[in-house]
C-alpha cells in the first residue's frame, strides 16, 4: 500500500494590524450621528441662521420696530411742535435729522411715521391673512363647483387696477387712517387666497385627511387642524412679502395727498413735503423718509426670500 504523500496545510492569511482598529468616520458623520433630530420648525430656524442677507434684514426690522416705539420718547422734541426761527436747519445735536420748513425736528417725526407705516402694513397683512386663508381654504376644500364659483370672483377682482382701486376708495371715504386700511386690503388679500387654495388642493387628498373625513369631523375643523397647519410655510412667505407692499402703497397715498394728513406725520407726507425744497440743499428732509422706506422695502424681500427657503421642506437635510 503506498503510503500518501505528505501535504502542507494551507497557508491561512494574515488578519491586518488595523483590522480590529476602531472605524474612523468623518466629523460631519459623526456629528449627524450624534446630533438630536429637529423638528420643522427648529430645522427652518437654524437654516435661516445660516442666511446671512435675510438676518441682516431681521436684524434692521427689529431695530426699526424698536425706535418706533421708543425713538419718540427719547426724543426732547414732539411730533407736532413748530418752532419757526429754527427753520430748515441741518442735522445736528439739537436736531439729529434736522428740521422742516416749520421747524419741526424731522428725527421725531421719521419715527412717528414709522409707527404709522408699520401698523398699516402689519394691519394689512393680518386683514389680508384672514380672508385670504377662509376664503382660499373653503375653494380649495370643497372644490367642484363651489371652488369653480369662488375663483370666478377672484378672477373679477384680480382684473381691477389695485392702485387706482385704492385711490378711488380714498378719494370717496376721505383720507383716514381708517380709510388706507380698508381700501388696501379690499383686493390685497386675493394672493393669499390664491396661495392657501393651492396648498390645499395638495394636501386635502392625504391619508389623515381622508381620515378625519370617515369619522365625521366638520369642515371647518379639518380646515384648522389639518390644513392649514401644513400650509403655513407659503403663508408666511407671503405674509412678509404683503407688508412692504402696503407700507409702500401707504407712502404713495401720503405723497398724493390722500393718506396721512397734518399735524400726524407718515414717510409718504414727510417726502411730500420735502420735494418742493429738494433744490434748495435741503437734502434731509427727503433723504431720511426716502431712506427709510427703501431700506424697509428691502428688509422685508431679502427675509421673505429667506424664509422661503428655510421653511420649503425640499431643501430639509
């Protein structure tokens, strides 16, 4: 019987050095691993962080709320006080924007027609906001026929020139603070509307709408609960891009004449005033309403943009 010839065992491979050695990941893995989840809101605010232009524009809003409600106060002069020796006077201590033809200090008077500004345009928006997301929420809910009905209307309204259509109220209920409110959100809040009923139509057809549709749950309430929690991104947007538009139509109604009317004093009235004298060197009485209104306009688009992108939910990491 031969005898079977001797074999080598196979050569086992070498297990690597590194091979027990603790797996290395970068910093931004590790960090996602770590780092707690955030909610919608909590992930919007901290990518709205990160733009440095629509900060920016929050930060002079702020500033701009705060010395409309306190610049006044500080300020030794009043709105409304005439001191005619001190005419047309350049910025200085005393007068820290100057003075107008009647010698009213122009710094006391720029923040008062801050106040003014801010309350139309805010007061707008809110107006605009209400009827905007019940009548764009009822259209897009329903849908059908009554949608069909509702949007007709809209297109009626949407055809009417907005500015000539704000005059003409202002013209016949006469010039009042009143009177720009209402005459600003007669058609201003059909963009809301237009907005909300988008959203709407995207989201009444989701499972837990469908849902709270079974179990019997009134219109109304599933509007509030469902919806519109979920349409509140766009309608913030929005919300920030109504404001300047009022703030500016309310300066264009004081510069015609039909808005703000003496002693009380607005941006419009204040640019008003001053362009008659604009070529006699009198440079602030314009530039300070002018700059103001500008820069306000400005805030609002750059953080309405800002918030655009921080709350569309396509750009969530």
């Amino acid at each position: 019987m031969a005898l079977r010839k001797h074999q080598e065992p196979p050569e086992v491979p070498s297990i690597p050095d590194d091979w027990f050695a603790p797996i290395e990941k970068s910093d931004s893995e590790a960090e996602a691993v770590v780092r707690p989840s955030l909610s919608y809101w909590q992930d919007a605010w901290r990518r709205l962080l990160k733009n440095k232009l629509a900060m920016m524009g929050l930060f002079f809003l702020s500033v701009l709320t705060f010395m409309a409600i306190f610049g006044p106060v500080i300020s030794p002069h009043t709105v409304d006080h005439q001191d005619l020796v001190n005419q047309n006077l350049p910025p200085s201590s005393e007068h820290w924007f100057g003075t107008d033809e009647l010698g009213r200090d122009v710094f006391t008077r720029t923040w008062y027609g801050a106040r003014i500004s801010l309350f139309v345009g805010i007061a707008a928006a809110l107006i605009d906001f209400l009827i905007g997301v019940i009548y764009g929420g009822i259209a897009g809910y329903k849908g059908g026929r009554t949608d069909h009905f509702m949007m007709r209307i809209i297109e009626v309204l949407y055809g009417l020139p907005y500015l000539l259509v704000v005059i003409l109220i202002s013209v016949v209920m006469g010039p009042s603070l009143a009177t720009i409110i209402f005459a600003l959100t007669i058609t201003g809040w059909i963009g809301m509307a237009r907005i909300v009923r988008g959203q709407v139509l995207q989201i009444k057809n989701y499972e837990y709408v469908l849902a709270s549709k079974t179990f019997g749950t009134k219109t109304a309430r599933i509007i509030r609960k469902n919806l519109l929690p979920n349409t509140m991104g766009p309608i913030i947007v929005q919300i920030t891009l109504s404001v300047p538009s009022a703030i500016f139509a309310e300066a264009f109604l004081s510069f015609l004449g039909l808005g703000i009317q003496a002693p009380l004093a607005s941006w419009g009235s204040m640019a008003s005033d001053a362009l008659p004298v604009i070529l006699s060197g009198d440079w602030w009485r314009l530039f300070f309403p002018a700059f103001f209104i500008s820069m306000t306009m400005f805030s609002f688009n750059v953080l309405g943009d800002g918030l655009q992108d921080a709350l569309d939910p396509k750009l969530r990491r």
